[in-house]
C-alpha cells in the first residue's frame, strides 16, 4: 500500500474518495441531542455501527489553530498557527494569522495533490482559505478552494471553480446565518457528484453554536440538516470522519449578562495603564456573535517587570483557571513560544477574558454569551461512517482525523 510520511506521522494514499469535516464549535452532545429527537439517523448509525470516540482539541480551542492541526495532523508547535489573531513580533502589530506566510509546515492537501490526488477544500469562511489551500496548484482537475462568502467571486485562475452559486442552486448566504455552513454541505454534495475528489475538506462556522445550546430547536435543526447532507455523501461513497475545532460553553452570569475578566483594565490597575498588553487570539472579523470575548489571552510586559510576580498575581484573580509562564503554557499546550507573551492566562469554564471593558462592543449578543478558548471547550467528537481500529484507552485528539480516515478502516458499516 503506497504511503507519504508528513509532518511526523505516517498515512496510506487514499483509493476510495474521503470527506473529514470540521464543524465549528461542536461539543458533545449536540448530535446526541438531535438523535434523540429522532431526527438524524446518518449520525444514529454511525454512532451505533461506526466510529464514535471523543476526542481533545488543541488550546487555545479557536478555529485557526484547529482547522490547521487537523489538515496538518500536527499541533500548533509544528505548524505555527497559534490562534486566529497574535501579536507579530516581526513587526510589533497585532494582526490576523490568515496569512500563509505564518504556516510553518505542509498540509496533507499538499502532500496528496503531489500524487496525483484531486483535492476539494470548502469553508464557511474565508479567513481560512488561504490558509487551507496553501501550496496546492488550484485548477480543474487538480484542486478546488473556496468559501461560501465569498461563493459569488470564485474563479478558475483562484479557486479552480467558477459560478459556484449556479452549481449549489443557492445564493450568497448572510455572514451570520446557519445557511453559511448549509452552502459549504450543499457544495460538498455538488463537488462528490460532479468531481469526485480523492480528498475532500468541509469546514463549517459556529454562529449556530454560540447562540443555540445542544437540544434546542435551532440546534436541532442545524443538525439535522448536516444529517441529510452527510446521508448523501454517505451514498455516494465516500469515507466520512467528522470532529470540531473546538466545543462551547455558556459564559454568562445568573442574569444572562456575559461574565468577563476585563484583564487589560486590572493590569492597568495593577501595574499601570498600558504597562502590560493584553491579546486575544479569539479575535477575528466576525465578532458580532461573541464581542471577541473568549476564554484564553496572552499577556505581555516590557522590561522592568517581572513576569513570574505578575503571573502570580493574575493567578488569583477570580475566574482564572491557570496563568502559566510562556514555556510552561508551550509545553502543555503545544504551542509554539515565540509566538506567545510572557504570560498565557486561561479562565474557568462559565468565564471569559476581554481586554478593557470599552473595549467590546456587545450590542450584538442577542443571547446569553456562549463561547470558547480555554481548556473546558477541548472536547470534541471524533465519528466515523466507518468502524475503525482504534485503541480505547488512547488520547484521541481531533487532529487524528485524516489518520482514522486512511489509517483505522477496519470494516465497512452496513447500508
């Protein structure tokens, strides 16, 4: 059986067409919820005659540092992409990781397209879609990269397709709708009956998630059509392994207002206003659904101060779960340290870190504050449509995804 070697690890060369999906967001209980409900039976038999595991997400649980473990099938030590937004040291700016230029190793996309595989890459958003088409040679034939925001302006020359709009038979959907990971399942669909590709990615948004707990209607809606659209490229034969990037957490007080350790504003206290700099790698352009508030920051100080004093301190701030110097949090969490300050600060479970308080603009939650970033959103699902050969006692990590998918096929599961 032909093999590549990547990034560490080993992988057999697909010969029957795969589909990994990251849904944005999913913590367990969601498509346990919805099964109940009697209203997704593709994840009713996968759970039951498939693959059904949990798995740990990378910290910070957001969406750049995931999205690149899983397609990498490495942590952000090895890849570089330490959230979705740091402070560039390079420059001194606080700016978006969207650029490739911040990927410091390949992706399996990559690797498979060097053998002659076709590849098909579909997110709901487009920050990731440099990011995820990295190296590939895009074109008919070869590999089609695209959002569904930015559906309306794909080209053959950037994106290997044209008049995506036309194929779905769907319209550019809203930023923050459920239809915007709708469109990325429907042009899966599109893509397995028209393409075909060896390899295929499916990356989704968490606009539903972060308004909508496991068990209520919309949620249950949302995943019931994710059922109906993954029953199809079941259908069509494809090996389909779903995890998330990250899970989610209500972070709201008794009264339904979000609960946030404004830290910049205690530093500021603390040791000075603007003496300390406060980053949130949650932040990102869509923020109208969580007002960038998240549950992991990073902390920086000038010379003159004395990191281990001030981390002790953040420590005993109420809401606090761990404040760990630089290489303590890049050890454990598996983060690169030249990419983090000398402070990594991770609230509790129902807590999120903001920077100073006029600082977020919150007149966007319509609902009681639900997010993510910290170590209580590090489990995530780990299914299959296929049984797979797994160890039960192994610490699956959401990264594993492509390895179940062309490593662990132990048995088809019956139609």
């Amino acid at each position: 059986m032909e093999r590549i070697e990547l990034n560490g690890r080993s992988y057999a060369v697909p010969s029957r067409p795969i589909v990994v999906v990251c849904v944005d967001g999913s913590e367990p209980g969601y498509i346990e919820q919805t099964i109940a409900k009697g209203r997704a039976p593709f994840f009713k038999r996968c759970l039951a005659e498939g693959t059904n595991l949990l798995a740990d997400c990378v910290v910070p649980s957001f969406t750049n540092p995931n999205n690149l473990s899983i397609v990498t099938g490495a942590p952000p030590s090895v890849h570089g992409i330490s959230g979705n937004y740091f402070l560039d040291p390079d420059t001194g700016k606080e700016v978006m990781m969207n650029d490739p230029k911040f990927l410091r190793a390949p992706t399996l996309f990559q690797a498979f397209q060097k053998l002659g595989k076709t590849i098909a890459i579909v997110t709901a958003k487009d920050k990731l879609r440099a990011l995820l088409g990295h190296g590939l040679k895009i074109g008919p034939g070869k590999a089609v990269c695209f959002s569904s925001e930015k559906s309306d302006k794909t080209t053959l020359a950037d994106n290997g397709i044209e008049n995506v709009n036309a194929l779905v038979g769907m319209p550019v959907p809203d930023v923050y709708s459920a239809g915007l990971s709708e469109f990325v399942f429907a042009a899966g669909v599109k893509l397995m009956e028209t393409m075909r590709p060896d390899v295929m990615y499916l990356s989704t948004t968490d606009y539903i998630q972060h308004k909508h707990a496991p068990g209520t209607p919309v949620a249950d809606d949302f995943y019931a059509m994710m059922d109906s659209y993954l029953a199809r490229l079941d259908a069509l034969g494809a090996t389909i392994v779903l995890t998330a990037d990250h899970g989610m957490n209500a972070k709201h007080d008794h009264a339904g207002q979000p609960d946030v350790l404004y830290l910049q504003d205690a530093l500021d206290g603390l040791l000075g206003k603007d003496t300390a700099r406060v980053i949130l790698p949650i932040t990102d352009p869509y923020v109208v659904h969580h007002g960038a508030l998240g549950s992991f920051a990073v902390v920086y100080l000038p010379a003159g101060q004395d990191p281990e004093a001030v981390r002790k301190r953040i420590a005993q701030m109420p809401g606090v779960e761990s404040a760990l110097s630089k290489d303590d949090a890049a050890k454990r969490f598996e983060l690169p340290p030249d990419r983090l300050g000398q402070i990594v600060v991770v609230s509790t479970r129902h807590k999120t870190i903001g920077t100073s308080a006029s600082r977020h603009d919150l007149s966007g939650l319509t609902e009681p504050l639900r997010s993510h970033g910290g170590v209580s959103e590090q489990r995530v699902p780990l299914i299959s449509n296929k049984r797979c050969a797994v160890d039960p006692s192994h610490r699956h990590r959401n990264f594993d995804a492509f390895d179940l998918a062309l490593n662990r096929v132990a048995a088809e599961v019956p139609a």
